[in-house]
C-alpha cells in the first residue's frame, strides 16, 4: 500500500494546511493567509470540527486537491480513507460518480495550444494535397484554351467563376492545346480529367492550388450544378467530369487514375486545419511580446483577402490585414455581403480556421 500525506482539511468554516516542517496544521483565513498562532494536530481537527479533506500529497510528491482533473475526463469531488487505504470520489462528465484508489490516477496533462506550423500552407493558402499536386505537374503538361494562334482570356476573374464556366460553355466552344507548341491536345465536347482541368485551371489563374480544385470539382460545384456529372472512363480509366444533362456521379468509393477515390478527396479536404493560436500556457510572455509573437504568426498565415470559415458558426469571411493595429488585439474579418464581424479577440480567445 502506497503512502499519503493529508496535507488540507476543509469544513463548513474553516480551512485547514499543513505546515511541513511541524506537522501540525494552520488555520487559513479566507482570503488565503494564516492565522498567527493558530496550529492544530490532525486528531484536533478531525475530532473536534468534523472536517473533511480538500487536498492530499501522493507517496510520490504529486498533490491533489477537490476539483482537479484526472486522466479519462474526471474531476475529484471528495476524498475518504476507509481502512488506512485513500479514496477518491470522482465525477464524470456525464455526471456519473465512481469511487477510486487514488493511485490509479494523475492529473490530466496541460493542454497547450501550439503555434502550428503547417506545411500544408504555402503563401497563405491551405493546400493539402502538395504531394498529389507534384505528381499532377510532373505527369501533366501547360495548357491552354483556344485556337492554335489564339490568345483567349477569359472574362471571369475568380477561380470558381471560370472552372464554372468552362464545365457549361467553353469545353463545348474551345478547344484544349499545349502552352509550349500549340498543338490540340483535346477536341471540344470532350470529358475532362482532375489533370487537364488542374493544368487549364493554372494556366489563367498561376496563383491557384490543386486544394482550390478538388473543393470545386467535389464539393462546391456539385452542390450548384445539377447537370453536372463525373464518371470513371472506362477507356482512359480516369475519373472525368462533364454536363451530361443531369447529375451523375459514379460511386465515391471508385479510384480515379492517381489510386485515390472521391471519398478520400471529401476526407482530405477536412484535414490539418490552421489554427490562429490563441493562448501560449507554458510560455511566460509579457502582453507586448505575446502581441509581436502573435503578429508575426498571423502577418506570415494570413496575408489580406485569404478567406476563412468561423469555429464558431458555419459563416466565412475574408481578412481585412489593414485592421492589424496596435499589434494582435482582434482581427476583423470582412464578409462577402461587406458586413463585419470580429474573430479573433485576445480576451475571449475567439478563433477562425482557415478554409481557402
């Protein structure tokens, strides 16, 4: 049986500690100092006042006290000694109480919130498919729209606007050839694969990443064209995409020609969110240099216009970096309707995630 040393007792009045040079124990007065002259013994205290105990230290110098959280998601609601042996009752979440050896336990370990230092973002951007995007530009070539000696441009000025308009129109009107010698490299009225769209995609927007694409194509457009469809091609074997008139969409859980399915695009896209850190536990910071620190982290994620979703509700937003003043006191962030909402506040630890 492993040993234990009482070291606070607690009753309706009073509030008892160890003093663990004597052994004997000090009143405390409530707003926490003790009270000159004032020791007892424990036998004093437990037969005289009845108290309860509030804190012990294990044989292995760890302290617990009433309301401190256990490994499993537990807090201590009380301690009891039955047959020289400690007991603690703790209470979960849900509410329910058991009773415990306290050796079983130790404290939750402290949780930190990191400075999170993905590289799945480059220039402000999450992208987490950077390995697939290198095998897509290595496998694929340049492409462009357009007549072999034709410079089209298109009128959209967003990603979206265009990967949206080539879907309905210019895939039907214009056909697909190679940026370095103009040759066709497809006819028009053709289905097209996550590779060519990529590579046109690139080619009028440079800024933009295969993360932006895959949403578009499984997520986005989907929702918004309802006579857009995508199969795996029988004869070319790639998952292609097409108006085909009405939605159809072949089974999510079929691999496409990079041996990945629809299912594991949705899946990726969830993954390794940039987190604005918010709160530095272990790390002693004056309010000046948690400012700078935080500054700096932000300047280098979050350049202006990147857009993000709120952990708070299912809006999204786009930043307005002209509001970073007086270092990181909040970050306003500016909807596309021009309204404004603030979601980050050093005070509330309000965040945002990243989404584009």
């Amino acid at each position: 049986m492993a040993s234990f040393k009482i070291i606070g007792l607690v009753n309706r009045s009073r509030n008892y500690k160890i003093d663990e040079r004597t052994g004997y124990y000090d009143l405390v007065a409530n707003n926490g100092s003790v009270v000159p002259s004032a020791q007892y013994g424990l036998f004093d205290i437990l037969l005289s006042d009845k108290c309860s105990i509030s804190s012990i230290k294990r044989f292995d110098g760890e302290v617990f006290q009433i309301g401190d959280e256990l490994g499993g998601e537990v807090n201590i609601v009380s301690f009891s000694v039955v047959k020289n042996r400690l007991l603690t009752t703790v209470r979960s979440t849900d509410g329910s109480e058991m009773i415990f050896d306290i050796e079983e336990f130790a404290h939750k370990p402290k949780v930190v919130t990191p400075t999170i230092l993905t590289s799945n973002v480059v220039d402000g951007k999450l992208n987490n498919f950077i390995e697939l995007q290198k095998q897509v530009e290595e496998k694929c070539v340049a492409l462009k729209l357009g007549q072999v000696r034709d410079n089209f441009t298109p009128k959209e000025t967003n990603l979206k606007s265009f990967l949206k308009q080539f879907l309905s129109s210019y895939n039907f009107t214009l056909k697909t050839v190679y940026v370095s010698n103009g040759q066709v490299q497809c006819d028009v009225a053709r289905r097209r694969s996550l590779g060519d769209i990529f590579m046109i995609c690139k080619n009028y927007f440079p800024e933009c990443n295969l993360h932006e694409v895959i949403q578009l194509l499984y997520v986005d457009l989907p929702e918004e064209m309802s006579n857009l469809g995508s199969i795996i091609c029988s004869t070319i074997h790639k998952r292609v995409w097409y108006i085909y008139g009405n939605r159809r969409f072949d089974s999510p859980s079929m691999q496409d020609e990079w041996k990945t399915t629809a299912n594991d695009y949705i899946k990726k896209l969830a993954e390794k969110p940039v987190i604005i850190p918010v709160a530095i536990v272990e790390e002693e910071l004056t309010p000046e240099a948690l400012d700078r620190k935080l500054f700096e982290e932000v300047k280098v994620k979050f350049s202006k216009g990147v857009r993000f979703k709120s952990m708070l509700s299912d809006s999204k937003f786009k930043v307005d970096s002209s509001n970073f003043y007086n270092g990181i006191r909040s970050i306003i962030l500016i909807q596309s309707d021009g309204s404004r909402k603030q979601v980050y506040d050093k005070t509330s630890k309000k965040t945002a995630t990243i989404i584009n």
